[in-house]
C-alpha cells in the first residue's frame, strides 16, 4: 500500500469502530423504545408524542456541532421507530 494512503487507512478504521459503537448504541435504544411502546399500549396512552419529540430534538440538536445533519438523522430515527413498532402491533 502506497505510505501516503496509510493515514487514510487509520482513518476508515477509526470510522468503523465508531460506526459499531453507534449500532450498539442504537440497537439499545430501539429496545427502550420497544418497551415504551409496550407500555403505552398497555396503558392505552397515545403511541405518538410530538411535544417530546420537539424536546428531544431541541435537547440534541443544542448539543450537536452539526445541528442540520443531526436533526435529518434523528427525524429518520424517529420515522423508522414508528413503522418498525407499528409493523409488531
């Protein structure tokens, strides 16, 4: 391999495990969500909540360096939550 591409290397391989911490992180969250969609129905609460939504994207979106990038990330997060629970109902 070319020694100038070694850093690029390093690179990607740092981006990999940081992508599989992110699938951990996101498999543990999704069964959260699971459980709270449990409860929901159980208690026969609304399974949308829009107002905690909007805080917790405000919550995120203030801690994140890339504000615009994150809130289309966690908007699809959010989407895909909702169809995956409702394909279980």
């Amino acid at each position: 391999m070319d020694k100038n591409l070694s850093p690029l290397k390093k690179y990607r391989q740092e981006i990999d495990r940081l992508d599989d911490k992110i699938i951990i992180l996101f498999n543990q969250r999704f069964k959260i969500v699971k459980k709270i969609f449990l409860f929901k129905q159980k208690n026969k609460l609304p399974l949308s909540d829009p107002t905690r939504e909007q805080e917790m994207m405000a919550r995120i979106i203030k801690t994140s360096t890339h504000p615009k990038v994150i809130k289309k990330i966690y908007s699809s997060i959010f989407i895909a939550s909702k169809k995956q629970l409702s394909k279980g109902r």
